[in-house]
C-alpha cells in the first residue's frame, strides 16, 4: 500500500485534494450523479399539444422554404 503514498499520486485518478478517496466517497459525488435526473413534467393538453403540432409545422415548412430557396438560388448561380 505504500506505493501510492508519495505527494504527486493516489490510489484513485485525479490529483485533487480528495484524490486519496474513491469517488463514491468524496464530497459532492452524489449531486454529480443526481444533475442529469430530470423532475416529471406533467403531460400536455390535448388544445396545448394541438397548438405546440401546428406552431412546429408552421415553423418546419418555412425552414423548409428557406432551404429550397437556398438550392435554387445554388442551381441558378452556376
């Protein structure tokens, strides 16, 4: 066990000053784990989900007419 002893390493990667402990045991390792449980979002209704459909469709089809401008615009400049 003396092998890791020395100032410039640990047992566990890293070379903080928690370094000597396994990460499961250092300070703030459960908050690190927790940050990507997301809380429960409570469902659309059905006039909301409705209204998010259409804005997404009206949004999509003028993205989608920009894009065939854009190749258009490609084709004729040859």
């Amino acid at each position: 066990m003396s092998w890791w002893k020395h100032h410039y390493c640990g047992p566990w990667p890293g070379h903080g000053p928690w370094s000597y402990l396994p990460p499961w045991e250092r300070p703030g390792w459960i908050l690190w784990w927790g940050a990507g449980i997301q809380p429960p979002v409570a469902p659309l209704t059905k006039e909301a989900e409705l209204q998010y459909l259409e804005n997404l469709r009206s949004y999509l089809q003028n993205l989608l007419k920009q894009v065939e401008d854009r190749i258009n615009e490609l084709k004729g400049s040859k």
